[in-house]
C-alpha cells in the first residue's frame, strides 16, 4: 500500500488522494485470510517527481531527521493495521538503498513495529544491492528484488534464461545462509515487451509488445527455483485488465499466467493448502 512524497529531496511521507483508506485495507486483509491465504503487507513510498538517475532507491532528504521521523510513521500505521488483522508478515521497506547504511535508525524504528506486531519483518532490498542491508540481523527473512538480468538477448531461450539464473540463484542463496535468514524474492516480473528478460526493471523503454517473452521468462523463473530453499515469492504485479493489448507487468490474461498458475498450484498442492 503506497504513501508517497514530492521528490528525492522530501522531508515528509505522506497520505496521498490514491491510498486506500485503513478501514478498505482491512477489509482487504480480511478477505484474502478468509481465502485460506498467508497474508504480507507490503507498504510502499512512491515519488510524485523524479529527474533522471533519480527513484526510491536515491532518496536524498535535506533533513534527514525529519524524513525518518514521518517514515517511521508511515510503517508503523501498517504495523497497527497488520497486527490488527492477523497480517503474517509485514516488509518495513522497499529498496531504499541510500538509507541502508542508517543501522541504528532501522534498528529503532524495527524496535517500534516489534512493539504492536508479532508477525514476520522483511526488507526488500534491490536486485544490485542486497549485500548492504545494514540491519539484516533484525529481520526475520532476508528479501530481495528479483529484478536480474539474465540476458543480452532478446530472442533468449528458456534454457539460456534458466542459465542466466544461475549465477544470481547462487549469489543469493548464499547470502541467505550466511545471515541465517530464510529468502524472499520479494517482487519478480518482466514487461510484456520485446527485451523485458533483458532488462527486467526496465518498463519505460519504447519496443513492442511481447507476451511470449514475458512467459518464456516466467518459465525459467519456475524451472530455476523450483525444488530450491525459497521461502517466498511474489510476482509483480497483478493490476489492470491485463490481456494481449498490456505491455506491463501484469501477467493476467496473458500466456505467463498459465506458467504461473501451474506453479503455484502445485506449490498449494505440497503445502496442503487451498
């Protein structure tokens, strides 16, 4: 659920008119634990303007204090939320990498969720940029983007995307080992454009739609993972209408969907539940 703030450069985290309200938020809580669903909360800060090189993960504010004060509310206003519908686990932040240096902040504003939610605490670190996660050890799971480039080829075949897991499967796992955390891939997708395996983080470029790299590369995500010490997974996204005219994310009435579907339902299937 996302609170936004002007720029990079901010010194408050705010509400904006598009987040939903806490009370539909339960009621969205509810719902999906009524489904038989382990539920995350994954609140999220967007910017309302960013210059190039500039995103989340450049945040610069010109009093810092100030910023984290206003972030800390924006997390632990979730934390209630979450506590308060039996939410399982909870991410305290996402790819901030300019603030993953500031341990004993992290650590205090971790001390305050921990206070009115007894859930699971991950942070989704970037893609490129898990190994500087300064307060790891206060977490519960070790979660990172799946953001990876696993080819230069736009043509690339499953088998040469399965591969191009590789190197990053292994980074990742180790890192996973070496904290004693459990691993989460905290968001994965491709844009349902020609090179969206190439650059997966990469949805703004102008090339033309493409559904069957979209699923070429979920399959490898399937083959690649599958059978390995994942604790969780979530695919980004699943919004809009989706369907063969979407160049975006969402892999809803498009022919990832199949692989998708055929994955988590065995997954379902090994867990015994619905």
């Amino acid at each position: 659920m996302a609170w936004g703030q002007a720029d990079v450069a901010a010194d408050r985290v705010a509400r904006t008119p598009v987040t939903v309200a806490d009370d539909v938020l339960g009621a969205a809580l509810d719902h999906a634990a009524g489904r038989g669903l382990r539920v995350t909360l994954f609140p999220i800060l967007v910017l309302e303007r960013t210059a190039p090189g500039q995103w989340r993960g450049t945040l610069a504010p010109r009093h810092v204090a100030t910023w984290w004060s206003s972030y800390e509310t924006f997390v632990v206003v979730h934390a209630r939320v979450a506590a308060a519908h039996g939410v399982a686990a909870l991410v305290i932040g996402s790819e901030l990498g300019s603030t993953e240096s500031w341990r004993d902040r992290w650590y205090h504003l971790i001390s305050r969720v921990e206070k009115v939610f007894a859930g699971d605490l991950i942070y989704s670190a970037n893609w490129d940029h898990f190994e500087q996660v300064s307060f790891a050890a206060r977490l519960d799971a070790l979660g990172v983007t799946g953001y990876f480039e696993l080819t230069r080829d736009r043509d690339a075949t499953i088998d040469e995307l399965i591969a191009g897991w590789s190197a990053p499967r292994a980074a990742l796992l180790a890192a996973a080992r070496a904290r004693g955390l459990p691993l989460w891939l905290t968001e994965v997708g491709y844009p349902s454009i020609d090179g969206g395996a190439a650059a997966p983080w990469d949805y703004t470029r102008d090339a033309t739609i493409d559904l069957e790299e979209q699923r070429r590369a979920f399959a490898a995500l399937v083959h690649a993972w599958s059978g390995q010490p994942l604790a969780g997974l979530f695919v980004w996204e699943w919004s809009g209408d989706g369907g063969a005219a979407d160049r975006g994310y969402t892999p809803r009435g498009k022919p990832a969907e199949c692989e998708l579907r055929a994955w988590f339902g065995r997954a379902s299937e090994a867990s015994g539940r619905p």
